[in-house]
C-alpha cells in the first residue's frame, strides 16, 4: 500500500531527522513549525488533518448556476488589482466551456499575486454568486483551504483529488504544508512506525501504523473522508481508530510505569484499637446502618492505614452516598492511634457544615475550625490548639495550607471535593506534619477508565450505594411559559413545611449581550417573593456575599428560619439542608449534566419525596436531548459518562499546575470523542505482558513513553 505513496528518490530521510534537512522547509517555516511543536519529520507525520475537501467531481463553468455550491477547475487567464484605492483584487479563470471570476476585497496582495499566476491551473471549491455589474458568476473570498493550485502544465482535464484541510497557524498555508509532506511521504520509509504485532490487531481491529499514516494524509476513498468533529464518522475510519489507540496505549503505558516507579513513603501506621475504642463506639451507636459498600470501602481504607506505607486513596462516590460518615470513622482511627486529622473544605460553606456534622459525634473541646472570616483574636486561639495538639479533630478551608498552620502530630489529612484544589495547594496540605496519611473525596463521578489513568498516583475506592433513607427524586421539564404551574407546586410543598431552592446562572443582569437572557439572583428573586412567596420567608444566597453573611443566611436555613433560597450554584457542594425537597433551576441548558446532578444532590437528603423542575425556554434540539438524559437518570456515573461525551472531560483536577499529560498533547485521539478506544487501550496496556509486541519492541516502547510522556509523567528515570 505504502509503494504507491513512497517511491524512494536519492533523497533519503528517516523519522528522527529535523524537520529542517526537507526541502522547502527554511528558516522562516522551521519557526512557524516549532511555534505548533513540531521539529521532527515524526512529529509532522503526526499533525493530522481536520477534514477532507472532495475535489473529485468538478462543474463545467458553463453548466453552474447562481448559488450553486461548486468544485471547479480552470486555468488562470487574468489576475490582478483592479481598484487600489479599495483594494479588490480579481482573478479569471476559465474552462473550455466558459470563464469565471474571483475577487477579493481587502485582499492579502503578496499571496494572491504568488499564486494566481497566469497559465496555473486552480481547482476551488464555494458558493456562485452574481454581480450586477459582470457578466461572470462568480466567488468572493474564497478561503485558502477551499483552493489547490496545480503546476501550469498540468491542463485542466484529468485531475481528481481529496485534500486534506490541516490546521493552519500565521505563516503556514494548505498548500506548502502538502508540498513538503508529499516530499517526506516520498523519500521516508514508515515501517519503524510499525509497533504492532498480529495478535493486537486482530483483537482490537487495528492496522500498521505506517499505512494508517499515509491513508490519513493521502484518502483514497470515500469512507476514509473523516470529520473530526464528527463521532461516528471518526469510528467508520480503520486508519483513524489505528492512530487514536496507539496513542491512548502509550499514555496508558506511561501511566503504568508511573504506578510502578512512584516512590513509597513511610507514613503513620494506625494501629487497630479495643472495642472500648472511639472508632468501635462510634460505629457501633450511628443512628443509620452502613451500605455494604461503605463497609467494602472503610476496610479498604483501613487496611491502608495500618500499613508502614504513606496512604493516598481516592474515595469516589456519587452525591448523598455517605462519604463523610466513611471519612469520619477513619479519623476516628487515626484519633485512637493517639494523632490529628483534618478535613479541607473549598468554601466556607462546606467547611461549616463538615464542622457541624463533626460537632454531633466527637467532643467539641478536641474540634476546631480554621477559616479567613475568624478574627485575628479567634485565629491565635485555634492555631495554638491545634499547635499543642488539644485540639484532634481539625476543620478548615485552604487556611490550614499556610506556613503559620503547624501541626503538634498529624496522622490523617482528607481533603473533600479534590477537583476544587490545585495541585500546589495539595502539596503544600500533604507535606504538612510527617507523611501523614492522605485521603481525597469527589463527588464528581469520573468513570473508572480516567479515573485509573489520571488518578494513577492514588489506590481507588468507590461507594455505588445508596443510603436507604434517601427520599426518590423526581425530575421534571418545565417551560417558563408555563411556571405558574411550576410555582402552585412549590406552594403547595412549602405550605407541608418543606423548604426549596431556586437556582440562577447569574447573581445580577449581565450587561453582555450573551447572557442578558439568562436568570439572574436579583430579578428571580424580585419576582418570586413577590409574587408566589409572598407568606414565605425568601432569602439571597451568592459568591459575591461576606463569608460572615452566607454562614447566617445558611444557618436560619437550616433552621427552617428560610422557606425558600434563591442563590446561584455556590450550593453545589456541602449543603444538607434534610428539610428541602424542592430544587427549581433556572436556564439548566447552561450546566454540564455532571453540575446539574451536584445541584439536584442538596434535596431527597431527608428521606422525603423531591422534585427537581428544570425551566427552559426556547432551547435547541441538542440541549433537548441532553436534560431529558439528566431527566430519566438518577445515577451519577451514567451521567458523568454522558457528560464527558457530550462536553469533554472538564477538569479533574482545578486550577493550578498540571499533574499529568495534557488533553491536547494528543494529536489525533480525543477523550471526549474516542472514550470506547480509550478503554480498550487501556485493557490492552494492563495486559501488555501477553502480546508478542511487547517482547519484540520493548525498547522502542519505553522510548515512546519516555518521548511522550515521560516530563508531563514525571518519569525521569530510565525504564
């Protein structure tokens, strides 16, 4: 297949050669390619097309019409300026049928006047118009993509051609980009690309790596037409699914060197206690029994905290499932071992409410909290507990991350909603104290694929329970032109004693265009107490507010002292309110499915029934199919799979320095779209051992990661 494509010359080049020993690759080029990260003939081989252009089937001239969307092909005849003053520039090109015209207005003159040159033959692709004052039909600014240029003694017959469109920076266009990939296709030999063997292609329906190379640049079919942006159109490709998996399986491979080669500390060792212990009382007198699941968890959990070795364990489970009981139990270990434990909080808000949930259960001499709204008074108090070490049980925000922050034996860190902290952040709470052990929670549901590739340096536990005393919630659709009906409901709930919340993308008028149809706090609010609430109690609730104001707003909440909070998504996370079972969200289209089920999670906590009412307005098709997904699905981990499906992978891991490879150091592959090759690489990487590749190319293999992976991955050693 290669043959075709690589017929060697004199000229011989091989992968590893820089991108500069090519032809047509000078200065200026070099340091448009290196801007893009390309400096190897390998790397440019793997800068793959977008889309494809179809040239094969052209329109005489003669035989188009006004507003036809056309391929044809001519020979320049005429080209040039034809008003300076306005800068127009006009090309003529003609057939043996006819003649048509190309104009630009305020045209880039050096281009046009390089290539359209008189006698060169120009296949173009766009839509006929026609102009008053010309008798040609003809196509105004053309996009440099949509035009190929022949040599001028090419002739206009006999031409048929797929072109690739590339993705294009300043100083690089279709054409010089075709030029010199066709001068490597030829004078290059692919086959060192070649890493797999027979028995993984015919398990996972794969091809050489070489011949999905040069059918991805060179199409030579119809079904080899790929759009990128196009799912299933991706999936119809051999060539394509070839270079996605290569490239999920390197990353899947880097991933298992790092598990492998990660550095084991020694951390606290929790030694298990009496039944006389806080911990065997504690779970003994819980007012609720323990999901199998959670028991499944703790033992996980547990068994990592009697080891020698430092714990890092990720605790994932979906909104209500029970992980800060889990959460509190092990620090009631690490308390019998006689150290400290605290839990981190991203806001306030949540920090209040772990401090709550803490203060029912432990001795509230040995319980603190640490956050910024404390007065410097408050602050002095709590860091001198904590420093002597009267004080077991710590709660706070990103505070308990600063230097001033010492510890008198910490022996358990948990962090809740990880994806809300950077990576520093993490760092600097984990070397406080002497390795002590480190537990992270997330209510985001990641499925289990990403969650073992970028979660690598963590042993993974999840609870797939539910609790029992969870209250069904029922999702509805309303339209906004209907929300009387919405509110009577709301009434009716409230007026049983119930309480509600009602959400808004924005907390006031925004004064961009974009958004100015969206809700807001502030009208929503004037609107709702007024004309629907008007016996009830409502409050604001938003980001904007002083710390000290949210803590009170939230606390006569809780004390049922509040009927209804209208407030932006600041209650995504942290917020059990037992009494509400009413959630009404405004413009939901705005929100990842994964959000909107964070949000749905704050009702159905108190064993009572609950609704969510979604109110939409005019919304397309697609956002349509995406709430009536959120409308019939309940589990969280369907919905974070749709999500990412949907909206890409989001991010996992917050704002701060990355902890792992970046999603588009991928050339090709692409987690949202190719999540089902994704999986299967990464059965083939946990498996790698057995197939007859991995012996033949170990070398070339390790290479491979360590090129790709190995800075992002930290791998700094060689393997």
């Amino acid at each position: 297949m290669l043959a075709s494509i690589q017929k060697m010359t004199n000229k011989s080049y091989i992968l590893d050669d820089k991108i500069t020993v090519v032809s047509g690759v000078g200065p200026k080029i070099q340091q448009v390619f290196n801007s893009i990260g390309i400096y190897k003939i390998r790397d440019l081989l793997f800068y793959f097309p977008r889309r494809y252009k179809d040239y094969r089937e052209t329109k005489e001239i003669s035989k188009i019409v006004v507003n036809d969307e056309v391929t044809l092909k001519g020979k320049v005849t005429s080209s040039g300026l034809i008003r300076s003053k306005r800068k127009i520039y006009e090309v003529i090109i003609s057939d043996e049928t006819g003649q048509f015209k190309i104009i630009w207005f305020n045209p880039f003159y050096g281009y046009l006047k390089q290539n359209f040159q008189i006698g060169t033959t120009v296949v173009l692709s766009g839509k006929a118009t026609k102009s008053n004052s010309s008798k040609f039909l003809q196509m105004v600014n053309p996009k440099p993509e949509n035009i190929i240029f022949l040599p001028t003694d090419s002739g206009v017959s006999g031409f048929a051609k797929i072109a690739p469109i590339y993705p294009l920076t300043k100083g690089l266009t279709q054409n010089r980009l075709n030029m010199i990939l066709n001068e490597i296709f030829l004078n290059t030999s692919l086959k060192e690309l070649d890493l797999f063997s027979q028995d993984v292609m015919d398990e996972y329906g794969l091809i050489n790596i070489s011949d999905s190379i040069s059918r991805i640049h060179k199409p030579l079919n119809e079904d080899e037409l790929v759009d990128l942006e196009v799912s299933h159109s991706v999936g119809s490709s051999i060539y394509h699914k070839t270079i996605i998996f290569y490239e999920f399986l390197i990353l899947c491979l880097g991933v298992k060197e790092k598990q492998k080669s990660k550095q084991v500390l020694i951390g606290k060792q929790h030694l298990a206690k009496s039944k006389n212990s806080f911990y065997s009382s504690l779970k003994e007198n819980l007012p609720f029994v323990l999901t199998s699941s959670q028991e499944q968890v703790l033992k996980e959990i547990i068994y990592d905290m009697r080891s020698k070795e430092q714990m890092n364990r990720l605790l994932q489970g979906d909104v209500g499932s029970g992980k800060t009981i889990v959460a509190l139990l092990s620090m009631a270990l690490s308390y019998d071992n006689g150290y400290q434990s605290t839990i981190i909080a991203p806001t306030e808000i949540l920090a209040d409410q772990h401090y709550l949930f803490l203060k029912k259960y432990v001795d509230i001499d040995e319980l603190a909290i640490l956050k910024s709204s404390l007065s410097s008074e408050q602050r002095k108090e709590v860091l001198n507990k904590i420093a002597s070490g009267s004080v077991k049980f710590i709660v706070g925000t990103h505070s308990l991350f600063q230097d001033r922050v010492v510890y008198e034996n910490l022996g358990l860190i948990v962090i809740d909603e990880q994806h809300r902290f950077g990576v520093l952040q993490r760092k600097l709470m984990a070397e406080k104290g002497r390795s002590p052990d480190i537990l992270i929670m997330t209510a985001t549901p990641i499925p289990r694929t990403l969650s073992s590739i970028f979660f690598s340096d963590y042993s993974i536990s999840r609870i797939n329970m539910m609790p029992e005393n969870r209250g069904k919630i029922e999702t509805k659709i309303s339209s906004l032109r209907s929300s009387d009906n919405a509110f009577d409901f709301a009434v009716n709930q409230l007026k049983e004693g119930r309480q509600a919340f009602v959400l808004c993308p924005l907390i006031s008028k925004s004064e961009n265009i974009e958004f100015e149809s969206l809700a807001d706090v502030e009208s929503v609010y004037k609107d709702v107490a007024f004309n629907y609430f008007k016996d009830f109690k409502v409050e604001i609730l938003h980001g904007k507010q002083k710390s000290s104001d949210k803590e009170k707003i939230m606390d006569k909440f809780r004390k049922k002292e509040i009927d209804v909070l209208v407030s932006t998504t600041v209650i995504e996370v942290g917020v059990d309110i037992p009494n509400a079972n009413l959630m009404i969200i405004y413009n939901p289209e705005r929100f990842g499915l994964s959000q909107l089920h964070q949000l749905r999670g704050r009702i159905g906590r108190g064993g009572y029934d609950s609704t969510c009412i979604l109110m939409v307005d005019d919304i397309n098709e697609s956002s349509k199919e995406r709430l009536s997904i959120f409308r019939d699905n309940l589990d969280g981990f369907v919905l974070s799979e749709k999500d990412m499906q949907i909206r890409g992978p989001g991010a996992f891991y917050g704002a701060g320095t990355e902890q792992s490879g970046r999603f588009w150091d991928l050339h090709l592959a692409n987690l949202r779209r190719d999540f089902e090759i994704l999986k299967e690489a990464k059965k083939c990487a946990d498996n790698i051992e057995s197939y007859k590749f991995y012996n033949d190319r170990m070398s070339i293999l390790e290479s491979l990661i360590l090129d790709f992976w190995g800075d992002k991955l930290e791998l700094t050693k060689t393997i």
